[in-house]
C-alpha cells in the first residue's frame, strides 16, 4: 500500500512527520579543512494515480545512503503499484547510491512494482552506464 494521504517520511521507520529542510553543516575533515557539505533532504509522498514518490535534494554518497535505502524500504508494500524516485534535485550520486537504486529496482521486480527514475544530469551520466540501452531498465544485482 502507498504512504497513506497525509502521512510523510522524516527519516524514522514510524514515517510520521513531514521532514523540514535540511541545512548546510560543516564537516570538519582530516587535517582540519572544513567543509559545507549539504544534507540529503527526502520527501515522500503519493500521487492520485497511486505512485508513491521519493523526491531527493542534495548529494547521495555513502554517508547518507543509509536515508535513501530507508525510505525505499519505507515505501514498498505489498500493495505497491509504482515508485518514483525523483533525483532532478540531485547534484552528485556515487557508487553507493548506484547500489541503493540497484536493490530499489530488485525489490520492485520482486513485488510486480514498476520503478520509475527521473534523473538529474550527473544522476544521468552514472545511470546511462549500467542502464539496458534497449529499455532504460536497471541491472538485477548480483547479491540482494
């Protein structure tokens, strides 16, 4: 079944609350550099047409795939139908949130759920490396 009307991801299991958005933080690096590292921001929600949507803002890597992998998770049920994850708003993805879309894509397969990317530019330029060119479909992991 899609999120129920109303009800949002906030980064909890319990789905409860609509998350605000995320600001910048400093993180400071090795040797002392400090960095402004933008958070991943993720919303979902569902269409009328019964889509359930992941809209991300920021950058995946692998110190918050951890946020994507959970609300995916989240968001497939046993009714779902189809999910859209939305990475227009998506400056920089890399191999860990490749891995993250891979088992997005398996775990629909499994549940007879269709999964719909939109792709920013750099989301793009990655996917197009490991999409089927005769159907834009996803690889199915090796390991699940």
């Amino acid at each position: 079944m899609a999120p129920a009307a109303g009800r949002m991801y906030d980064g909890s299991s319990s789905g409860a609350k609509q998350r605000g958005p995320s600001p910048i933080f400093q993180n400071s690096e090795p040797g002392g550099i400090v960095t402004n590292r933008p958070l991943l921001q993720i919303e979902v929600s569902s269409t009328d047409q019964g889509a359930t949507v992941i809209t991300c803002h920021g950058e995946i890597d692998a110190h918050n795939v951890g946020e994507l992998s959970e609300a995916i998770g989240w968001s497939i049920t046993s009714d779902l139908r189809q999910l859209r994850i939305d990475l227009t708003h998506v400056q920089f993805i890399e191999s860990s949130g490749l891995a993250c879309l891979l088992l997005a894509s398996a775990s629909c397969q499994e549940h007879g759920a269709k999964l719909e990317l939109i792709p920013s530019q750099p989301a793009q330029r990655i996917l197009e490396l490991i999409q089927d060119p005769r159907d834009g479909s996803l690889p199915t992991p090796l390991h699940t």
